[in-house]
C-alpha cells in the first residue's frame, strides 16, 4: 500500500518563474492538504481539497492556487516566485470524516528560490 | 488567530535523560496530535489526544491533553538516538474548521 508520494523531491527555480508541485493521496484517501514548511519552523496551513474543491485556505496570497483530480490527486501551483517560497512543500492526505481526522505525509518537495 | 507555541525550541541532552516537551496556545483544540519529523521526511503521527485530562503512553513517551484543551505535553523517558528529530504538536480547530494548526516545534538531540 503505497503512502503519500511528492513530486519532484528537489526544485531550483528562480524569482518570477511559476511551479507546480504533485501529490497522490495515500490510497483509500480523497482528501488532500498541502503545508509550507520554512527551515527550522512547524509546517503552515496553505489549502485542503475536498471533492475537487477548496474547502479551506491558510493566510496565503493568491500566488499560490490548487487542484485536486477526480483520482484525488492533487497540485500546488506557486505564481511569481519570490525569495520567500523557498521552503519544504508538504502534501498530507487523510480519511474522509470528522474533523479530527489523521494526517498521512509525504516526503515533500524542497522548493529553493534563487 | 490560533497559535501554539512550543518549548523548548531546541534540546540537547544525553542518552538515559528523561526530557518533557511543552505544546501552548490560548485557543482551545478539539483535538491534538504530536508529530515526529526526520530529516528529509514529512512529519509521522505518533499520537492524537481527544478528551481534556487524557494521558496517552506510547513505549517510554508519554502525552498528556491539558484539562481545558488549551494545551499538551509529551514526556519522554530514559531517552534514546533513535528518538533525535523534530517534535510538532498540531491542534485541530473547533467544529466548522478542517485544517491543522502546528506548533513552532522542538528539535531533539539524544546524544549516545
């Protein structure tokens, strides 16, 4: 059963450029959050996907918008890069339900922004 | 805004030492879960406390849920290596929310 996979692992981009990043749910999963993680801090809240749908957004800008497929893959797409996007993206999927539902992670994308 | 603070921020200390982890906030959680990050990976649930009062034992960890589900704690005893990595506690909103708030995090070195 295969958990929570992140692509690509590593990204070189540099300001202004666009990214996107992919995640597949672990299986039997059809939720999926993504969080931003700079170094040495706890992982922020960007967006969850529910239904193909955006069910909640972190303090965010626009820049950064997402999609979830109807296989409940999802992606993150970061606009305008700026210095500041450098982080570790984190993909989390968990089971449909109550709120206090089980995160599953994936390995993550380290996204450096030169 | 719901925030939680952690303490320590960092922690360095020998194999055998018994360590406690502190998880703050002044927002109350339906819930809270404690983490464990190693490098170059995502966090790994290690437990979800519900109820406040609940006490929770996992081998020598031991996580307690505050009364007023403001705040958590993870003990850790005669603390080994294998337990190096970063410690994040999350607390999920109240009803009507879905995401996850995390701590600042606790960076734990066991040294041998």
């Amino acid at each position: 059963d295969a958990g929570v996979t992140q692509s690509p692992t590593h990204l070189i981009k540099t300001r202004g450029q666009q990214v996107t990043l992919r995640c597949s749910p672990k299986s039997g999963h059809d939720t999926v959050s993504w969080y931003q993680q700079a170094l040495g801090q706890g992982p922020q809240f960007i967006f969850q996907y529910y239904e193909e749908e955006e069910r909640q957004r972190g303090n965010f800008p626009d820049r950064f918008s997402g999609h979830q497929f109807p296989n409940y893959s999802s992606e993150l797409n970061v606009n305008a890069l700026l210095l500041g996007d450098s982080a570790l993206y984190l993909c989390a999927s968990s089971t449909p339900g109550t709120v206090n539902e089980k995160l599953f992670f994936g390995s993550g994308t380290q996204l450096s922004v030169l | 805004t719901q925030l939680l603070e952690q303490s320590p921020q960092f922690l360095s200390i020998q194999e055998g030492e018994n360590l406690t982890v502190y998880c703050n906030s002044s927002s109350v959680f339906s819930s809270l879960q404690w983490y464990r990050q190693e490098p170059g990976e995502g966090p790994v649930l290690l437990v979800t406390v519900v109820t406040g009062g609940e006490v929770k034992k996992l081998k020598r960890l031991t996580f307690q849920f505050g009364d007023a589900r403001k705040d958590s704690s993870l003990h850790i005893t005669a603390a080994q290596p294998g337990d190096t990595g970063l410690y994040l506690c999350a607390g999920a909103g109240l009803r009507g929310t879905y995401k996850y708030i995390f701590g600042t995090g606790t960076r734990l070195k066991v040294l041998a």
